[in-house]
C-alpha cells in the first residue's frame, strides 16, 4: 500500500543535522528536477525580499520564512516525518508509533511537496516555506512542473498495490493515476452526520478532516494492516471501528471514494 499525503503548512522551526544531500533523498529520479526548485527558490529569497514575499503568498508575519528558504542549502535538516507538524500530522502521531508501525509507515507514507515533489518520511530536509500553488520564476506553476516530472516516477513506487490517496486539491494536481492504477486507487472523504430538528444531515468535514485522515492512517499503522485492493481496505477500515460508506466504486476510469462519517470532529 501506498498512501500519498498532503504536507503541512505549520513546520518545525529548525533543524539541527547536518545540511541537506538531495542525492539522498527517495525517489532519486526526481533529483535533477528538485535541483531546479531548490536553486529558482534560493535564488529568488536571496535576490529580492519583496518580490520573494509576493510570489510565495506569505503574509507579514510569515516574512521571515524568505529568509529562511535563502539558507536552504545550509541548514540543518531533519526527517520529514518531524518537519512536518500541521494537524494531520498532530493526528498521525508518527513519534508514538512503536517500531514496527513506524517501519510501515516508512515504507508506504509518501509525502507531496512543492519543492520537493515527494518525500518518505525518513528523508533528511530542512524546514521550508513553498506550497504546491506557487508559481515559482522561472519554472512556472509547481504543480504543472511536478506533473510532468513525476508522471513516470510514481507508478513505479506504486508497484502492484493499492493507493490511497489523502491528498488536497493543491498537491492532488502534481501527480494523477493513469492506466490500470486508476482502479486500484481509494480518495477518502470525510462527513459529519448531524441531527438538525428531527432529521438527520451531512455535510463536508473541512479543516478536521485532516485529523480523521491521520487517525486512519495511523490505526492502519499500528493495526499491521497493510490492504492491497480497495475491498481490502475497506474491510480493514469497518475492523478498525469506522463508519465506511462507498461514494465511487472504482473503474478504468474513476478512483474509487470512500466516504467516512463521522459524528463528532476534534
């Protein structure tokens, strides 16, 4: 199974190893390509403040971040897995994970980024500011520049089993299953059921289904579940005590989703 995974906006504020090598990062293919990104970035927050400000979207209190992306190359680095600390993240509590579940989650937790395409959990970065919608000059619209990179790469980490797919939008447009991995490919939705005057209503969980997502994840983790079809995950799911509805059964064409409601959000 590999389960692709939106990064997170809030970062570690420092890291405190040794700079980053991208050569040792996973998934070497795409090395050249975050060559690229890494070099128009720093380039671009060395060169102009303001400009750097504008192009990344980051408001004035968020300005020291350009100064930042400038040291990349010099930073300290750390696992991505503790770079990462937005609520998703918070949720899938990679740090209490006992050593078998932390494994598994190195071999099948892929995370999406606008710098550096995707990373394991275990790959050495340093903080950064960079989302997936910036246009960045010159490379352009990111996740038009990563599409085309990683439209080869990703089906070989994919192999043979099942994806699931927990992505936003944003980081959704980098990459999308193609061919017969289509089928063998599970969005998550989350929905909150809710009783109002008498009558029971549903609606689009937003900022807490981060949590839902890393929860999930991380019961699947510790549960050494580890499904190779859409039937199997969502067997595994119903074992794990969650309430699974199919809103898309899946095809040539149409990844499956899975709806998962829920009553309460926190």
């Amino acid at each position: 199974m590999l389960v692709l995974l939106p990064p997170s906006e809030g970062k570690a504020t420092s890291g405190d190893g040794v700079p980053l090598a991208l050569d040792g990062l996973s998934l070497p293919e795409l090395s050249a390509a975050r060559e690229q990104v890494l070099n128009a970035l720093v380039e671009l927050c060395s060169a102009d403040e303001d400009a750097a400000q504008e192009v990344l979207g980051l408001s004035k209190g968020l300005r020291g971040e350009v100064a930042r992306n400038a040291g990349l190359r010099t930073a300290g680095a750390l696992p991505a897995g503790e770079v990462y600390t937005g609520v998703l993240f918070d949720a899938l509590g990679l740090a209490k994970l006992d050593e078998a579940a932390y494994q598994r989650a190195e071999r099948s937790l892929l995370v999406f980024s606008g710098l550096w395409g995707a990373v394991r959990i275990g790959d050495r970065i340093p903080p950064y500011r960079c989302s997936m919608g910036v246009k960045l000059p010159p490379l352009g619209a990111l996740g038009a520049y990563w599409r085309r990179e990683m439209a080869s790469e990703l089906p070989a980490a994919a192999g043979n089993g099942l994806v699931l797919d927990l992505r936003s939008s944003a980081y959704a447009a980098a990459w999308k299953p193609a061919g017969e991995l289509v089928a063998r490919t599970v969005t998550v939705r989350v929905l909150q059921e809710r009783e109002v005057d008498g009558v029971l209503k549903r609606s689009v969980v937003s900022h807490f289904n981060k949590a839902t997502k890393g929860r999930l994840v991380r019961d699947l983790l510790n549960a050494g579940v580890e499904p190779g079809s859409p039937g199997e995950l969502i067997e595994a799911l119903f074992g794990l005590g969650y309430r699974v509805e199919v809103s898309t059964e899946g095809s040539a064409r149409k990844a499956w989703q899975l709806d998962v409601v829920v009553t309460d959000v926190h």
